[in-house]
C-alpha cells in the first residue's frame, strides 16, 4: 500500500493506472462500517484508493473540529489489512493553499438547504466542495459513500449530475452494531449510558417504517409522536421526517420510495440516521 500527502504523487499515482478506480473519502478515525465501504470499492475496480482528511470546509465555527479524532496509524493498518492500494492524507494546506475563504466553493441548491442544511449552515457546501475536488484529482471510475449521511449522498448524487463529473456514486447500506447504534465516529463521545439511550433513535426509525408498511399515512402524526418519544428519552431532537427519496420532499400520498431522516443530540454527541421504506 502506497500513501502519499502530496497532490502531485498522487496526480501522478492515477495517471499510470490503467485499471478501473475506486475512491473511499473518509475522515478517518475508522471504523467497520468505513471499511465496509472499502471492501464493496473492491468489488467494483482493481485499484482502491482511500483519503483520509479532516475536512474544515464542512465544520462550523462551534463544532467538534479540533476535537475530531484522529488516529492515523491505526487507520494506515486497517485500510491495508483490507487491501487498500494508495491513501491520500493531505492537510488543509494542500487542500485549500490559498485558505478556505480565498478558495472556490460548490454549492447544491435547496437540497442542502434542509434537514442537517439548516441545522449545520455551510456543511453541505463543504462536503460538496471537497468531494468535486478529491473526483477531479483521482478520475475515480466509481466513488463509493455510506448512506447513513443519506442527505449527503442524495447531494453528491446530483452534484456529479450537473456538473458531468464521470464517476458512478454508489451508496453502500449502514453498518449498525448488535443495539442497532448506527457505525459513527461520534460514537465514541458517549458515555455507556448516552450509548444505551441512542438505541432509541433506531428503534423508533424501525417503529415509522413498520406502520406506514401497514398502511399509515398520517405521516406528521407519526413524525409528532417519534419527535416526543424520543425528546422523552434523552435526545434533544433537531427532526425526524418522512421524505420521498430523490429530493427529500415530505412524503406525499402518492409516494412509493420513501426515507426517513432523523437527527439529535444525546448529550452532546449529534447522531443521524435513517431508514428506507419500499411501498408496494
């Protein structure tokens, strides 16, 4: 496994390849379900290349930026172990040499602008930015992303569409541990208690998809009432909203491809999660 920090080795890296390419974008601090993704990137090219980078781009003036964890030779191991062919770990210098405000942004219009769009003002515009950035440097034949950051897929989807980028993005399902806790590097801030509660979070997403499977489509009632069980269980709710799946619009009548996104704050860990639903 080759790893280089350097936009030029890694430019150079990609064009003497002449095998079919995998990107995984991550930010490191990995766990099974980042390796999940590494794992479904073999299965589609020859050649994996994985990037850790802790983009600040997609952080908030309050938010856990100088805490994120990073573990970096640890993330070296795994991502070898599962047969990894280069890491890209630039810093935000290579990144954005002239700083993140003096540096072109991309944005996707009202689709970031909801659900963890206005909860987290700017995120989206970060996350689209780095992944048009980390496409045009690696030519990834096929770019492979979790969709427990569903909202974020759906974004780096249409991203690619308009701007006629030519990589397939293929969502891979979340990985969840035994409880049902949704794989994330937050995780680790909670305490066993925070951890317990979280669950709940799952459970609730699972309790909305089975009654609308059984023919409820009093899709704010059911909103309402997971808002309350949950905010009664120790989370402090942002939203929980029943959706179609292309545009995130609420759910209507007519849908038949539905998602559920939720999002809170248990202590003070911010958790998201999602659910999809299948009407016949």
């Amino acid at each position: 496994m080759q790893v280089t920090s350097s936009t030029q080795e890694l430019i150079a890296y990609r064009d003497q390849l002449s095998t079919k390419v995998a990107l995984v974008a991550t930010m490191g601090n990995l766990h099974s379900g980042h390796l999940a993704l590494v794992d479904q990137a073999k299965q589609f090219a020859e050649t994996v290349v994985a990037t850790i980078f802790v983009n600040p781009m997609q952080f908030g003036a309050n938010e856990d930026l100088d805490s994120y964890p990073r573990t970096l030779e640890a993330d070296l191991k795994a991502l070898e172990e599962h047969g990894v062919d280069m890491v890209f770990t630039p810093d935000s210098r290579t990144m954005y040499p002239e700083g993140i405000d003096n540096h072109t942004q991309i944005s996707v219009p009202n689709i970031s602008e909801h659900y963890c769009g206005a909860q987290r003002p700017g995120h989206f515009t970060g996350v689209a930015t780095i992944v048009c950035k980390l496409l045009n440097m690696i030519r990834p034949h096929h770019a492979i992303f979790g969709q427990k950051d569903y909202q974020q897929l759906v974004i780096i989807k249409k991203m690619v569409n308009d701007l006629s980028i030519h990589s397939n993005i293929v969502g891979v399902p979340i990985i969840r541990d035994k409880s049902g806790l949704a794989m994330s590097s937050r995780n680790g801030y909670m305490n066993d208690s925070e951890k317990y509660r979280a669950t709940k979070l799952y459970q609730m997403l699972v309790w909305a998809k089975e009654n609308i499977e059984s023919g409820d489509r009093a899709y704010q009632a059911l909103e309402a009432t997971a808002m309350k069980e949950l905010n009664n269980n120790g989370f402090d709710m942002e939203y929980f909203s029943i959706c179609e799946n292309k545009e995130l619009k609420a759910a209507s009548q007519s849908d038949k491809s539905l998602v559920i996104l939720a999002a809170g704050k248990m202590g003070k860990t911010r958790l998201i999660d999602n659910i999809e639903i299948k009407i016949f």
